[in-house]
C-alpha cells in the first residue's frame, strides 16, 4: 500500500515562502482554475467580438495572459488564463466597460485546499450548527485526529485536515452518519454528500447539486425521484434568495431616500439659523459702533474744552478730568466689546453656508476620475512613470495633450493691473500656492523672502533674486502713481540705537515679511505657517489679506502675538483689498499703538521693548505708513532709523527693463523722501545693480524692475541687538492633575527615602555654613523627587507633513525620479549602470522609448525625467490641498455642530491673544527709561502695587466676642501649648519629616 507524504511537501512550502516567494497547494488537476475568469456572452457571435476588446482592455492595463478562447454551449462566454493572482482581484474590482455595457469577470467555483489530503462533506448548509455537529461525530468515532477543521462556500461544504493519512482513508471508507438522527423527511432526503478529497472536488467543479458526484455512497443509496426532488428545492431556495435580495434592495433605497429628505431638513434649518446668527451678529454691531462713535465725540468734546478754558479753576478742570478719564475707561471698554462683537461676527461670515444637496448626489469624484477629467492632470499624468499611472488609473487610457493646452507658468502681475481683481477669498483650485522661500543677505535686518508665481496649476521657479532684494515679490501691484495715499510700504522699522559700550552680545532681529495675496486657501495658509515655524522671526508681516474680516487665527502660532488691520471692501464688488497682519514673539514686549482709521488696511503700528544688557529696553517702532507721513515720522525720530518695503518706484534707469511713464512721479516722490528725511538707498549704493538680473519685480507688461528699497538713515545705522547675558531660571514641574493625586503621596514616600539615604543631614546646625549645608541638601532631595515624579512643562510638537498612501507613493516616485536625473546630467552610462542595479529604472527608459515622435518629451531623456517630476509634484500638491481644504472643512462643521447641539460658542471666535505679565516697564524713578531685567520689572510693579493698595491704620475696632467662654477657652489652651517658629533644626530627623510635611 502506498502511504502520501505531504509532510515533506509541506516543509519545502515553508522553506519557499522564508524566501519570500508565494505557494500555495495545487487546487484541481489540469489547468489551474485560480487564475481562470471568464465573462458572459448573449451569443456564439457576441463571443467572437468581445475577446478582441478584452484582449486591448487586457493589455492597456498590462496584464499579462496565459491563454484566452471562447467557449459556446451552454453558456457563451470568453475565458482567460492571466498569469497573476493579483490580477485576477484587480479584474473583479474593475471591470471592462464596452459600448455602455459593463462585463463582470467571474470564475469558476472552486475551494483553496489547506493541505494535500484535506477531505470535504458537501451541503451541509441544510443542517443547523454543522460544524461542531461533524467535529464532536469525529472525535466520538476516531478520537483526536483533526488538525483543521472549517465551512466553505457560505456553509455548505466541510472541510477537514487530518493528523494522518491512516485516519483520513479511514474516514473515506466508513460511512458517514453524523446526521443520521434527523427528523422528519428533511434529514432523509437532504442528508449531506461525501466525504470525497477536496482535490477531486475541485478537478470535477463543484456542483450546484452535490447528490450527482459518483462514487459514494450517499449517491448510490439514493434514487431518481429524490434527485429530481432536491433539484427542484434548490431551484425554489435560489427563487427566494433572489426575491429576498430584490426586497432588501428596494428597502435600502427608500431608506436613502428617506436619509436624504431628512438632510436636506437639516440642513434648511441650519441654512436659517447661520442666516439669522448673522443678521443678529451684524445689528449688534452696528449698535456697539454708534454707541463708540458717540463716546469719542463727547471725549473729544471734553478735551477741546480742556484746552480752550483757560479760565477754569482748579475744582472744575479736576471734575473735568475726572469725568474724562471715566468716559475713556467706559470708552475702552466699549472698543473691547465692539472687537468681541466683530470676530463674532467675522467667524460667522466665515463658516461655510449648509448647502442643501440635490436628491441624486453627484458621487465624489477619485484621483483616477480627476485625471480623466482634468486636461492638466492628463498632461500630469503622460509624464508620470508607468508605476504611478498604474497605481492612480489603471484603467485609462494615456494620452498626450496638444501643445497648445499646455499651460504657461505664470509671472508677477504688472502694477498697472492690479486694480479691480483684487478677491478678497481666493478659494479657486486653480490658484495654488507654492512658496518658494529664499534667503536674503543681512545688510541691516534679515528678511526671509517668499516668491509667489501663480497660474493655473502651473508652478514655475522663480528667477535669481538679488542679494538685496530684501522684500516679497508679489504676484499684482496696483498703479499707485495718481495719488500720493495709494503708496503701500511693505515695512518701516524705526530703531533706536544704544550706545556701541552697551550691546556686549550682539545679536540680529529677524523679521519674515511676505505678500500673501489673500488668506482664503488653506493651502496657502498652512505653507505660511510651516515657513514662519521654521525661520522663527522675532517679528513677522504679512501683506494683502485681501479680507475685510480678521484672517490672523488662520495662522496656526502659537508662539506670536498677533496685530491685524483688516483690509477694505471693494465698492463694487464683494472683494476687499489690502490688509496687514504683524506678529511678534511673545517673549517680546509689544503693544499696539491705534492710528488714524483712514489708515486702516494699510498700517500696522506696534511699539516693541528690546531688552539689553544694562537692565534698560530699546525703544523700537514697526510702522507702515504712506509717504506723506513717512517723510515727518522719519525727520522727528530721536533714533537712528530704517526702512524696507515696496516703495514701487525706481531712482536710475538701470533699475528697470522698460520706461513705464507712470513711475516717473513715483521716482521724484522718493527722491524727495531721501532728501527731507536724509536717508541713504542701498540699492543706489550697489553700482553693478542692473533690473535684468538683480530685479525684485518682473511684471507681464512693465517687464522686470526694482522698487522694493532699503533705506537706512544717515546718522546711525543698526549693526546688532544687545541680550541679555542672565541665564533663564529652570522649568518649574507642573502641577499634577485631578486624577494624578498619587504624585503627591510618591512625592512624600521619596522625600522620605531621600532624607533617610542623605548623610549630610545629620549634621547640627551651628552657624551659617551648616545652615547652607543642610538647606541645599533638603534642596537636592526636593528637586530630585520633583524631577522624577512630577511632568515637566514640554514644548510645542513640531508641525506634522501632510502624508497619506498616494502622498507617499508620489514622494518615492519623486526620489527615483531625482536619483535618475542626477545619473542621466552626469552620463548614459550612469543611466545605465542605475537600469542594472535598480528594477524600477527600466519602466520609466521603456515609457521614454515608446513615446510618439511629435511628444515634446521626446526631445531628450533628461527634458522627459524633468516633466516627469513637475507633473509628480503637481499631483503631491493636488493631493496635500484636498486633505487640507476636506481638514478645514471637517473643523468648521465640527465647532458649528458643537454649538447648534448646545456647546460653548466660545468656539467660533478668532483665537484671542494670551496676555502675559509684562516683560517691560517705563523706569518711574528716570522717565524715557525702560525696565527689563526680571529683578527690575518685580521691583517696580511692587513698587506701584505697594503704593496703590497702602492704607492708613484704622482705629481699634471693639470685639465683644473675644470675651465669650469659647473663644477664652482656646486662648488659655494655646497660650499653654503655643506653636513655636522657627524651630530649632537639631531635634531628630524624624521630627524635622514630620514638619516638613
């Protein structure tokens, strides 16, 4: 008798798949049905013109095929061997659409074996808990002989491993009776087939009808009118799945009907109520401002009274004062309300509108429909490698765009087109926002600069910026040559200088200014952030908003202190312009100076303490003004100072490409500047400077140019900025929360086991050193056991790259794509060397060979690569702007849904600055002079709150109840045991834990 070895079989499978490699046990004999699919055909004819279809479909995917035929009876269809089995999953997730038909890839029904001789018993799905039935039946007759046991095909096969061969032919020859106690006629005409090999099953199909399969002795007991009886109970069972399935069905699309009218209820309520929070958040507005501009005019009242009585006494101009001062506190108090109504306000103009969705719902489009979709992303999508295009659409067809679709990359607008296309939300996703961040020489303060080119969906490199183009460059500049008012300075810095004895450490102020061109894209607003967070500026500014609403809490930093000026509505439009945003570091003393409210969008004034060595501040002002304010600010500073910005005008022609007539009025009004104020231009003191390649400013009509200046005054220039050389006091540890009480008892176990270790305790105290001995000891002790069991303060966590699957996948293919650009600029034989070495390299020189002709790519492999990798970071960026824009949106419906459920609406307002204790203080003893070291700072503030609060003595007060029995009670009892401090520290060690704790 021939006894199998599977066993042996079954080591060499473990050894092959250590290697990596992938086996599987053969399912039937012949052909191998696991990579087998087929379609379904109406006809012999229908057959024979769909396989060339499939085969074209087949191939555009790149799936490669053993075999393919067309069978006829019974069932038309066309069959395919496909070689993997990857293949065969990716076939029944995306089947072939041909003329408006969709064909469904099938396979024939088989069962994967487990192991060589691993037995089945089919329907069984008639039985109840058949599973455990034919287990506890094997271990009654055969004893514990299963290694594997399991249902198949929805619970009408069992399948079974056995620990022998001996057991498993022994289980073949017996019969099988596991349900021989049914009752009824059920048990007796729908017993269970088998048991047969799971491999001969598999080789002859499975049947629908198992009660056919010869050679067993389930079917030769049974006789013609129980076959024809069981096949005609599964017909009937098959009937009523498929009427049950039909009425599920109906019954889940009503549901979704019914789902859907009662979102879109939702959703008209919500509709409403935003509409009504709005209006009521707009009235209250308006009140709050008429109630403001009501109290400023009777204040400016007061004061030209004030100043124009002459004749008043003493008493009166006091009451006068008096009632000026409280008419200024009810002022302030006021402004603070009228700014708490208007980031109400502003966050309700800015929380997306509920839109009521149609009945049938547009389903949301994918990477792969947006790249058939999108004539861009096609183009992106010809250059990309034949694994992305795989991964991202396997199932389109690649093509080439004509060379008149290709996008041009976009330059900086020109200033005589900015006017009247200013947007006030730039939420088109046609407007990117790539910075490209450039470092700029100090020549008096640093400046990160960011280079904005737009254009639809086209990124392109900025040009060669000059060492001294210490500005932003923006995409459109209007043309402010009619009126001296439109003149927009980008920065101001008005610096007061201390004496060179003073600045010990010098150091360097950094200040990151950029033109954002509008605040609305939350792309745009996180790659700001993440550039802010970077660089970390003392001071930051960033210029145009384009919003008449507060846009600074979109700039997720934490560590800045943020002053805005909204910018001002279009009349004619929706739009605004303008708008300013200043932030500075919060270990920087800063305070907002108010201006003129004509001046509002365009200037941002903050006064700013900069402490120094000696214990005294630098008094320093960021101002943006307009030049017939500039040129007196300028002339009356005590300090030496300088200014950075867009002046938009130019002083020698040699700063500009192209005469523009309308900067010629611009170029005397600054020559004028530097005159009157006695200011020296950087830029003019450059004699190699030419616009053609140190420019700052490259519009579409005006050509390139420079009009951002650096002007610093002639009388001092700012080199460094004292520091401070105190050391900063340590981390305190942080309190322990409500459910962390533990700490405290852990705390006071290790207080103890430290004292009890510590040598140095013991020692009496005698006199001061001893004194100091045992106090840094008791210190030590304390720190340590603070340190390990209480948390210290942490900093912020670093801001997380945005990173999904296809994000992922695109950097990868981003840095092959590098490493072959830099083998192909060196040598083909690099390329080559790479295509040995590296299996991914052969698809991209394969895509490359089988290019067209007339493809622009075409021209070389290097041009081709470098298409390739622009066309990959279009798609990274499309990827990171859709998780971004779907974060944003997840965030506001959130905070709107809290507060609709009845949360806070605490929420919806602009996050406000922390206010801090203050880091300077005016010297009260020498006037004009700033207070900044933390001893200086205490002392003053104790000073004033000493003298604030100081009272005289009250008279003695008669308390009749220090006579009452109770309370002479108490006082014989602790004049009798009085608590004595401070204590002597040479009692034992155990009494000095007690009074410690």
């Amino acid at each position: 008798m021939v006894v199998p070895r599977p066993h042996w079989l079954n080591d060499i499978k473990t050894i092959l798949e250590s290697r990596g490699l992938s086996v599987r046990w053969k399912v039937n004999s012949g052909d191998d049905r696991t990579r087998r699919v087929f379609f379904l055909t109406d006809s012999e004819t229908h057959s024979r013109a769909l396989r060339p279809l499939l085969d074209c479909y087949l191939m555009e995917a790149e799936i490669a095929v053993q075999g393919a035929w067309s069978l006829k009876t019974p069932n038309p269809r066309v069959v395919f061997d496909v070689v993997s089995l990857d293949h065969v999953q990716w076939l029944h997730d995306h089947p072939p659409t041909i003329d408006g038909r969709t064909y469904y890839a099938s396979q024939y029904c088989f069962v994967q074996p487990l192991f060589a001789f691993e037995l089945t018993i089919m329907r069984c799905h008639e039985f109840q808990s058949a599973h455990s039935t034919i287990d506890n039946y094997i271990q009654r007759r055969y004893g514990d002989v299963i290694a594997h046991s399991r249902m198949a095909l929805d619970g009408d096969l069992y399948c079974v491993v056995f620990k022998h061969w001996e057991t498993a032919d022994r289980f073949l020859r017996d019969s099988f009776d596991a349900f021989e106690g049914s009752e009824g006629s059920y048990g007796r005409n729908f017993a269970p087939v088998g048991p047969y090999l799971l491999y001969l099953v598999n080789s002859m199909g499975v049947p629908r009808d198992p009660s056919y399969l010869g050679g067993g002795p389930a079917s030769e007991a049974q006789s013609v009118e129980v076959k024809n009886l069981c096949a005609q109970m599964e017909d009937i069972r098959e009937q009523g799945a498929s009427a049950m399935n039909s009425f599920h069905a109906i019954l889940h699309e009503f549901r979704g009907v019914i789902n859907h009218l009662v979102s879109q209820s939702n959703q008209t309520t919500s509709t409403l109520g935003s509409l009504a929070a709005s209006m009521i958040a707009s009235n209250n507005v308006n009140h709050i401002s008429s109630h403001v501009q009501s109290l400023r005019m009777e204040r400016n009242s007061l004061q030209m009274t004030l100043l124009l009585s002459a004749s008043l006494d003493d008493f009166a101009r006091q009451q006068l004062t008096h009632q000026l001062s409280d008419l200024s506190s009810q002022l302030s108090a006021t402004q603070r309300q009228l700014d708490n109504a208007l980031a109400h306000s502003t966050a309700l103009d800015h929380t997306p509108m509920p839109t009521i969705a149609s009945l049938s719902p547009v389903p949301v489009p994918t990477l792969a429909s947006a790249i058939s979709t999108t004539p861009m992303l096609q183009q992106a999508a010809v250059a990309s490698s034949p694994i992305v295009a795989s991964n991202l659409s396997r199932s389109q067809t690649l093509h080439h765009p004509p060379p008149s679709q290709a996008t041009q990359g976009g330059t900086r607008t020109s200033p005589d087109r900015m006017e009247g296309s200013d947007m006030e939300e730039s939420d088109s996703d046609e407007v990117p926002f790539p910075a490209f961040l450039k470092p700029a020489c100090a020549l008096i303060v640093p400046i990160a600069l960011m280079e904005c080119h737009f254009s639809k969906l086209i990124i392109e490199h900025c040009q060669k910026l000059s060492p001294l183009s210490l500005l932003p460059a923006r995409l459109s500049r209007n043309s402010l040559s009619r009126i001296t008012a439109m003149f927009l300075f980008a920065l101001i810095l008005f610096v007061s200088l201390l004496p060179p004895a003073r600045a010990s450490v010098p150091s360097t102020l950094q200040v990151f200014a950029l033109n954002s061109n509008g605040l609305a894209d939350p792309m745009k607003c996180n790659s700001i952030s993440r550039a802010i967070s970077d660089t970390s500026p003392h001071v930051w500014v960033i210029n145009e908003t384009k919003s008449s609403h507060s846009t600074a809490h979109r700039l997720h930093l934490r560590d800045y202190n943020a002053f805005e000026s909204p910018g001002l509505p279009n009349s004619h439009s929706t739009s605004s312009r303008w708008g300013v945003i200043v932030g500075v570091r919060r270990n920087i003393s800063a305070q907002y100076v108010p201006v003129n409210p004509s001046l509002q969008g365009h200037v941002v004034v903050v006064d700013i303490i900069i402490s120094s060595s000696s214990g005294r501040g630098v008094d320093m002002a960021v101002v943006r003004h307009f030049w017939s304010q500039v040129t007196d600010l300028c002339s009356s500073s005590p300090h030496s100072w300088s200014l950075y910005g867009d002046c938009n005008a130019t002083t020698s022609d040699c700063e500009v490409t192209t005469i523009s007539p309308h900067r010629l009025p611009n170029r005397q009004c600054f020559q004028n500047f530097l005159c009157e104020a006695r200011g020296i231009d950087l830029w003019s003191d450059r004699i190699d400077r030419h616009a053609s390649e140190l420019f700052t400013c490259r519009g579409t009509t005006t050509g390139k140019s420079i009009i951002d200046r650096a002007i610093h005054s002639s009388y001092g220039c700012f080199a460094a900025l004292p520091t401070d050389s105190q050391t900063p006091s340590p981390w305190r540890d942080l309190y322990p929360k409500q459910n962390e009480q533990y700490r405290f008892v852990d705390f006071m176990n290790a207080v103890d086991r430290g004292i009890a270790e510590s040598n140095q305790l013991e020692t009496p105290v005698l006199d001061d050193p001893s004194f100091s001995t045992r106090f840094h000891s008791l210190s030590t002790v304390f720190t340590a056991a603070a340190s390990t069991l209480f948390e210290a303060p942490r900093s912020y966590s670093p801001a997380k790259c945005i990173t999904s699957l296809s994000i992922r996948l695109l950097v990868r293919e981003s840095w092959r794509l590098g490493r072959l650009i830099f083998a192909a600029r060196r040598s083909q034989q690099q390329v080559r060397h790479l295509a040995r070495v590296c299996s991914w390299v052969t698809p991209y020189l394969d895509t490359f060979a089988c290019l067209p002709q007339q493809a622009p790519e075409r021209h070389s492999l290097l041009h081709y690569l470098l298409s390739t990798r622009r066309a990959i970071a279009k798609l990274r960026y499309r990827e990171e702007k859709d998780i971004l824009k779907s974060r944003s949106l997840q965030s506001s419906r959130g905070k709107i849904t809290a507060v609709l459920m009845g949360a806070s609406a605490k929420r919806l307002y602009p996050r406000s600055s922390f206010v801090g204790p203050p880091l300077a203080l005016l010297d009260p003893l020498q006037p004009g002079q700033f207070l900044v070291t933390p001893a200086d700072v205490k002392r003053a503030s104790t000073t004033y709150f000493v003298d604030l609060f100081t009272r005289q003595e009250r008279s003695p007060v008669p308390k009749p109840w220090l006579s009452t029995p109770s309370v002479r009670t108490i006082n014989d009892h602790v004049q009798s045991d009085p608590f004595v401090w401070p204590r002597d520290l040479n009692h034992p060690i155990t009494a000095f834990r007690d009074m410690a704790r």
